[in-house]
C-alpha cells in the first residue's frame, strides 16, 4: 500500500514539476503568463519532492524492499537540487523564470531517472 503511494506520489512529482516548469519557461519569453499561481504552484511541487523523499525513506525501513543504489541517489540529488535552486534566486533575479523552467525539468527528469532505476 505505501509503496503504492510513493509509485503516485513519484508521478504528481514528476508531472507537475514538468508543469511548473513548462510554465516557468514560457513566462520567460510571454509576460502575459506571469502570475502569482506560478509561484505557488512551483513551490507546491517542488515542497512535493520532500514528501516523495520521507515516504521512500518511510518505505526503506521494511528490510524486503530493498530499493537500488542508483533510485535513491537520484532521490537525494533531487532533493539537494530543490534546496540548490532556491539558493541562486537571488542572484540570478533577472532570469528567474529561466532558473525556475530549467530546474523544474531538471527534477522532472530526476524523477523519471528515478523511477527507471528503482
């Protein structure tokens, strides 16, 4: 059952980080599609990467499943990559959109590396 959980959890992640970051993107180069929802819903899925990382660690405890090396390096590079992209919004103020679109696909793909691996 909690395994079941983390397999749709890893999916809200990958999809809405693809999304968030779509979206980012295309408000770099579209003024028209710059809103605050933006901002929410970026930090939404990406706060979502947290809760995907303590139900793998969750799932971890039972000694039958065993997840591969390489799944949960890319859980934590995920995880290490959130926490790196809000780090640069400061100085990278002027390409925030560019910050935000390329990191949300970047965890996408992480995601998915992720889920291949595992």
């Amino acid at each position: 059952m909690l395994a079941d959980l983390h397999t749709v959890a890893a999916w809200i992640l990958v999809i809405g980080n693809g999304m968030a970051g779509l979206w980012a993107l295309a408000a770099h180069r579209h003024h028209r599609l710059r809103h605050r929802a933006l901002w929410w819903f970026t930090g939404a899925v990406e706060a979502w990467v947290s809760v995907q990382v303590v139900l793998g660690v969750i799932l971890m405890q039972d000694p039958d499943r065993v997840p591969g090396d390489f799944h949960v390096f890319y859980g934590f590079v995920a995880a290490m990559s959130v926490g790196i992209i809000f780090s640069y919004r400061s100085q990278l103020r002027d390409r925030l959109y560019l910050l935000y679109g390329a990191g949300g696909l970047f965890v996408m793909g992480l995601g998915i590396r992720a889920m291949t691996v595992g």
